[in-house]
C-alpha cells in the first residue's frame, strides 16, 4: 500500500477506507484482549456478552474491508504488478504460518505432535486473505473486465456449499494442511467456506463502489447494503432449523455483508465530517498487518518469545481487561504511524528491512537442529 492522505476532499476515499479498516482492526484487537485475558467466571457478565456481540463481526469485516482495497485498481494488472501482488500475498501467507509454527525450527517441527501440527495448519485470517486474493489475481487474468462478475460468483457458490462442505466426510479423508482450508472441524477458525467470501465480497465491492464517484457510491452501497441484508434475513427464515444460523448459514452470512457494507457508508460520512478518531483509525487501517501480528504476539506471544501479557491470560475482569486494551491501544497506534513514515520516507530501505527480517527468520528456523 503506497501512503494515503488522510485528509482533504482528494483523500476522502482513502480517508474511509483505511479508517474502515483501522475500525475493524480495534474490534479484533478488542476481542482477543477480552477472550484471552478475562477469567472464566467473569464471562457470564452482561458486559462481556455485548462486547461479542460485537467481536464476532471482527473477522468478516477483517476479510472484506482487505478485498475492499485489493479490488480498486483497475484488472487485469500489468504482468509486473500482479507478480507484485502474489509476492506480499505470499509474504502474509508466509507471516500466517509463522504465527502458529509450534518450535522455532524446521527439524523439531517435522516431530510435532498431531495436535501441534493441526494449531500450525489451520487457516487463520491471514492464510483465508492470501489464498483468496491470489485466486482474485488468476480470476482477474482468466475474465478480464468481467472478473467481478466471476468473484461475485464464487462466492455465491461458497456460500451455498459450506453447509454441505461443513457435514460431509470428505475433507477428513484429504491431507490435513488441505482439510484446514475447508471446515472448522480440522480446528481451523477462519476457513475458506465460508470466509473466502467476505474477501471475494469485498474485492468486487472494492471495484464496483470504490471507484464511484461518492454519491453513486452511496446510492449503490444504500440499495446493495440493505438487498444484503433483506436476502440474508429471507434466507435464514426459510433455512431455520435445517442450517445452524450462528455457524454455515448463508443467511447470517449475507447479513453481516450487508452489514458491512452499510457501516462502510457510515464510516464514509464520518471521515467526510472529519470526526474525531477518524484520523487515527486511518493510521492503523494503513498497517493493518503490523496491528495484526503486533497485538498476537503482545498476547500469545509466538516462537521468538512469550506473549507480554501472557502471564494475564484468564486472571483478569472485565474492566481490568479494558484497562489493558486502553493501553495497548497508543502503543499500537504509535508503532503503525512510526512504520508507516518509515515506508513514505524509505520505502526502498523499508523492503529491505522486511527482506532482511524474512531472510533471517528462515534461515534460522531451517538450520536449527533442535
């Protein structure tokens, strides 16, 4: 992502777009704070019950608002730019595994237990972006102009399989990095049925609302937003006690679309106002990745060392668990500004680094014995 005014009438567009992002990313970091910190007994409060409410649109807003940015420029891409896009899909495809790597080295994981080995397969948010980008990528070159449509129509397909894909017996009898990619089963949170969805969703969105001119957009995203959500509640009644609504439906599926769709409008008006926070939301929309990976490791903490606040998991109540996000908040927000101006002052030097730091890391995790 090349840097964004974030202010302006000329940066309006790109204004919502990284704020609806930065939106999104709060949510998730909000989410994980909560269910990895609170204590077991304080999970009953009424207080947790509605912050995931919230929490469990994180993950389709996630995907969709990163189609939405995939889908702006105009497709099929020069050759050279879509072997651009493939390299940093591959490079978060990469990052998503290395997120869940259970021993910092190639030997001592080839020995992992079933259970280590399926937490390192599943498909977590970032492998369901990459994967799907990189088909948005091979759908852009096989239609041309017309990719859109195919997107659209993928997802539709996703959406009307995953209640079959989820209950039949074929994906366990496939091998278990591809069986993570299809159901929740395999322990996979995030598998491609079906949210390789909000990303096709989301990128045909992207291109079809995203390059309007603000009141088309607005009239397009009014009239596709609410169809969304009247289609996805017609649905859910007409599949009630035959689909589960909360897990494959494609009915809850449509309404949160629809959902999204409507927010990212109101998240539009909002940077048009210049509201407060709206900046600052833009600056985490701009480095969602950073967010993404930084707030994982702060809680969970990964191969290269413990979580920060690992000591806290399942020790905390509600409000002190708030205390702890109001907290990782600035620190968040600091790291993606200083990254961001470091990318818009040496973007040059700015890969290298990334380059170094991806170099290393293999080398080290294939070298070492034990």
């Amino acid at each position: 992502m090349k840097p964004a005014p974030a202010t302006g009438r000329h940066g309006a567009r790109e204004a919502y777009i990284d704020a609806f992002r930065g939106l999104m990313a709060l949510v998730m970091v909000q989410g994980h704070v909560f269910e990895s910190l609170v204590t077991a007994a304080a999970r009953d409060d009424s207080l947790y019950r509605l912050q995931m409410v919230f929490h469990g649109s994180t993950a389709p807003g996630f995907l969709f608002a990163s189609g939405f940015v995939a889908g702006l420029p105009r497709a099929p891409l020069s050759l050279r730019a879509s072997l651009r896009r493939a390299r940093r899909l591959l490079f978060v495809l990469g990052v998503g595994y290395a997120l869940h790597l259970p021993y910092f080295s190639l030997h001592k994981t080839l020995q992992a237990s079933s259970a280590e080995k399926a937490a390192l397969f599943a498909c977590d948010a970032l492998q369901a972006i990459a994967v799907t980008q990189l088909f948005v990528l091979a759908l852009q070159w096989a239609f041309g102009r017309r990719w859109t449509v195919a997107a659209a129509g993928v997802a539709v397909l996703v959406l009307a399989a995953t209640p079959w894909v989820w209950a039949a017996e074929w994906p366990s009898r496939l091998p278990a990095w591809l069986t993570a990619y299809l159901d929740v089963r395999s322990g996979s949170l995030f598998p491609l049925f079906p949210f390789s969805a909000f990303v096709l969703a989301g990128t045909v969105a992207g291109a079809t609302l995203g390059r309007q001119e603000r009141r088309v957009r607005r009239r397009r995203g009014l009239l596709g937003g609410l169809g969304l959500v009247a289609a996805g509640g017609l649905l859910s009644w007409a599949l009630a006690g035959r689909v589960d609504f909360w897990g494959p439906s494609p009915g809850y599926a449509l309404l949160r679309l629809g959902g999204l769709v409507l927010l990212l409008l109101g998240m539009e008006a909002a940077a048009e106002r210049e509201r407060p926070g709206i900046a600052a939301m833009a600056v985490l929309g701009r480095e969602t990745l950073q967010v993404f990976v930084l707030h994982l490791f702060l809680l969970y903490g990964g191969v290269l060392a413990p979580g920060l606040l690992r000591s806290w998991a399942g020790r905390l109540g509600f409000l002190q668990a708030a205390a702890v996000l109001l907290a990782m908040i600035p620190v968040l927000f600091v790291t993606a500004w200083l990254w961001h101006r470091a990318k818009a002052r040496a973007p040059h030097a700015s890969q290298l680094v990334l380059v170094f730091l991806g170099v290393w890391f293999v080398y080290e995790f294939v070298t070492r014995p034990w």
